[in-house]
C-alpha cells in the first residue's frame, strides 16, 4: 500500500474515534510500573477483568520491592478472576524482581532494557513506552492489529514483528503512537474477527479485503 493511502486511513480512523491528541487507554494505570504489570496481565484476558484487580493488587503490592516479595499463593487469590492466573502470578513476581534488582526500582525506558524482564515482549514493550513513558519507537500489534493490518492491506505476514516493521515503513513516525489504539478500536467496533460489518467502514474504499469480499 501506499503511504497516501495509508495516511488517508489514518486521518479517517482518527476522526472516527476522536483520537485527537493522546492515545486511548484501555488499562488503567498510574505510573510505569503499573502499566507494565497490568500489560503483562492482559494476555488472553480482557481490559476489565484487568482493571477489576488493579487496585486490589496495587493496595497490596504498590512497589517493585513489595511484588517481588509477594506470597504466590495471596497473588493467585488476588489474580484467579483473570486467565492463566498462576502462571501470571509467577511472571509478574519475576518481573518486579527483575525492575528492583536490575533497575533500581525503576522501569527501563529502552526497548532494549524493557525485553529483558521476564514476561515482556515488544507488544508489552511497545505499550509501556508509548503509553506510560511517551515513546514511541515502534507499534504494538495484538490481535486486532493484526486482523486490521491484513484485511486492509497493509502487510500480508502473520507474524508480530514482521507486522510492525511494515506498519512502521508505511506510516510515518508521527502516526505511530495512534495506529495500536485506533486499529484496536476499528477492530472492536466494525472489523471483527467474525461477520466485520464492511458496510459501516469508512475505510472500505481502501481495504483489500472489501474489495476482494465485495467485489468491487
């Protein structure tokens, strides 16, 4: 695709979604450390079921130090509401235990220093520095972005980070920090994973798979 084309996207999802200034969050959080943690959380879980815990496990456990130290067993009590909450408990403490001892306490704003916590990938990386430290190096791409990316055109891979690289080269730099939240929502909202609602889409002119689907 070309990058016009991907701009005219762009523009048209944003005004879509009044995401005018400031990406949309859908895990609420407080600081980095939060964010970091709850991102790990939302694998195969939804937003909130995530943020039901937060301030339980917050109250209880509010630093790096605190979580680290955790009883496993008071964690999985806190977490069993969310999927795969023993191994989530297990990762989380690892991850606090990685932030205290190797950071002093304090979440690694590199992409490079992020990947080294356990349980972090650049989809958790990606959504710690732009949504809790205003970097914005890359695009995360989940399941939605995924789904969104191909049907429009945008990549023909499956895999993440093939996906990203791609988005990347399309869009321009400024664009990225929107693109996660926007084709999360697009995804949500009209581009389901079953029965995408293409006649509600107000980027269907552009999209390969309205035009493959669709005939025209």
């Amino acid at each position: 695709m070309r990058r016009d084309d991907a701009c005219a996207i762009y523009r048209a999802l944003a005004t879509e979604y009044a995401a005018g200034k400031e990406p949309r969050t859908f895990i609420h959080f407080e600081n980095p450390f939060q964010s970091l943690i709850l991102t790990i959380l939302s694998a195969q879980t939804t937003d909130r079921a995530v943020n039901e815990i937060r301030e339980t496990l917050f109250t209880r456990y509010p630093t790096p130090e605190a979580l680290a130290s955790a009883d496993r067993q008071d964690l999985e009590r806190i977490l069993h509401r969310i999927g795969l909450y023993r191994t989530k408990a297990k990762t989380i403490k690892a991850a606090a235990a990685a932030v205290a001892e190797e950071f002093g306490g304090r979440v690694p704003s590199t992409m490079e220093d992020l990947l080294t916590i356990p349980g972090v990938g650049r989809k958790t990386a990606n959504i710690v520095q732009s949504h809790a430290l205003g970097i914005h190096e890359g695009i995360a791409v989940d399941t939605h972005v995924k789904r969104v990316s191909r049907r429009l055109g945008l990549t023909d891979h499956t895999d993440a980070d093939r996906i990203e690289r791609d988005l990347m080269a399309v869009f321009p730099g400024a664009c990225w920090k929107m693109i996660n939240s926007l084709f999360i929502l697009h995804g949500r909202n009209v581009c389901k994973a079953r029965n995408p609602a293409c006649e509600r889409c107000i980027v269907r002119a552009r999209c390969r798979y309205f035009r493959e689907t669709k005939g025209v």
